[in-house]
C-alpha cells in the first residue's frame, strides 16, 4: 500500500507528544491571560491617549505579565517542593480556579479573580504608565488562572523540551497581548462588542472543558477514578 509521504508525516506530528503539549500550553495559557477581555478596561484607562502612548502602556502591561508568569514557571518545581504540594492537588485547585473563570467567560463578563470592583476606576485616577504594571499587567493579564495554569503545566513537564514549550508559550502569549492591547481602537472597531463578547464565551467554553480535564487528572493521579482507557490509533 502507497502512503504519501507529507500525509504520513503530518499524521506523526499530529499525534507527537511534544506537539499535543505545545498546543495545550499555548491553548490554557492564552484563553487564562486572554487580552480580548481586557480591551474595555484597557480603552478605559488610556481614553486620550496618543497611539504611541497606548503602545507604551501594552508593552509595560505585556512585558510585566511576560516577567510574572515566567518566574512562576521557572520556579514552580522549587514552589511544590518547599510547601509540599503534589501535582494532582494541585490540578484540582486550578481545575476548580479555572472552572470559576471560565463559567464567566460564559457570560462574557470578567472573573473577579482577574479584575475585581473599582479596579478600573483606580486605574484611570493614577497614572496611566503605572496602570500597566498594576491592575493591567497584574492580575488582568498574569491573574491566579494564568499562575495556575502555568504551575500545573510545569508539574507536568518531564523535558527542558516542555519547559521550553511552556515559557515559549508565554512568550508567544505576551507578543499576542502587545499587538491586541497596543491596536485595541482598530481591533474593537473590527470586531465590535458583540465579536468581542462572543470569542470571549468561545474561548470560555474551551476553558471549562480544560478546568475539567485538569479536575479529571488530579483525580486519577490521586486514584481517586480508574484512568480512561485510550484507543490506539490506527
């Protein structure tokens, strides 16, 4: 029998397990900062501001959530070990945190976990460089979902290769930022509240089913539920 060879070797990296973490890094860390939905407070708080000011202040935001969320990477190990936390309690805690957010996501409103009463209107009273640090770059963007997210992906990281997935992911996350935040006026002029709204419930539909599985593997891990059993492929 023939195979066409770009065919099989699309199918090998399909199926690679270095490409199914990279995606589920990628996946769960974006939809956690998820810049579409800090677009109104973002507008809110630099109303008046020049094109090149607006672009400074996503950067700061950007790089500031980019700097947050790597030091949780790169010392989450070191953070299991000194309290003594175990990876699957600590999937079901992120399931359950992201569980929270994304049911609101559903609703199209934001987590109070990422932005709570009066942040917005702190925000725009000071300074608008500083709000990019505080409340934009933390925790509207590096929020406890995001922290979470990234904790248990580094538990579940087994190679340098996966960790290096994970803060490319967060690099690749803080890029994403930057250009949504910095071009906020023209990308809510293309997609309007109602776009907005909706890829915001989308994005929050494949965040309940990730809190899920994140619940699903604490749970097997601690033995709680027998492991699903897995089809081999064909």
């Amino acid at each position: 029998m023939y195979f066409e060879p770009h065919g099989v070797s699309f199918s090998e990296l399909q199926h690679s397990v270095y490409v199914r973490f990279s995606v589920l890094a990628l996946s769960s860390i974006f939809f956690l900062v998820d810049p579409f939905a800090a677009m109104p407070t973002f507008l809110a708080i630099t109303a008046g501001s020049d094109p090149a000011r607006r672009r400074r202040i996503a950067r700061k935001a950007s790089l500031t959530a980019l700097i947050f969320l790597s030091i949780f990477a790169l010392a989450g190990q070191y953070i299991f070990k000194m309290f003594g936390i175990t990876l699957p309690a600590f999937e079901i805690a992120g399931g359950v945190i992201l569980l929270l957010i994304g049911l609101d996501m559903l609703e199209a409103r934001r987590s109070p976990t990422q932005e709570t009463s009066g942040d917005t209107e702190a925000a725009t009273a000071k300074d608008a460089d500083d709000a990019g640090i505080v409340p934009l770059g933390i925790p509207m963007l590096a929020g406890p979902g995001a922290i979470a997210s990234v904790m248990v992906l580094v538990g579940q990281a087994r190679t340098s290769w996966q960790m290096a997935a994970i803060l490319g992911s967060i690099a690749v996350t803080a890029a994403i930022c930057y250009l949504v935040l910095g071009n906020s006026d023209k990308v809510a002029r293309v997609l309007g509240e109602t776009g907005i709204r909706i890829l915001v419930r989308i994005m929050g539909l494949l965040l309940v089913a990730l809190a899920v599985q994140y619940f699903v593997n604490g749970m097997v891990d601690l033995g709680v539920i027998a492991k699903p059993a897995v089809e081999s492929l064909p």
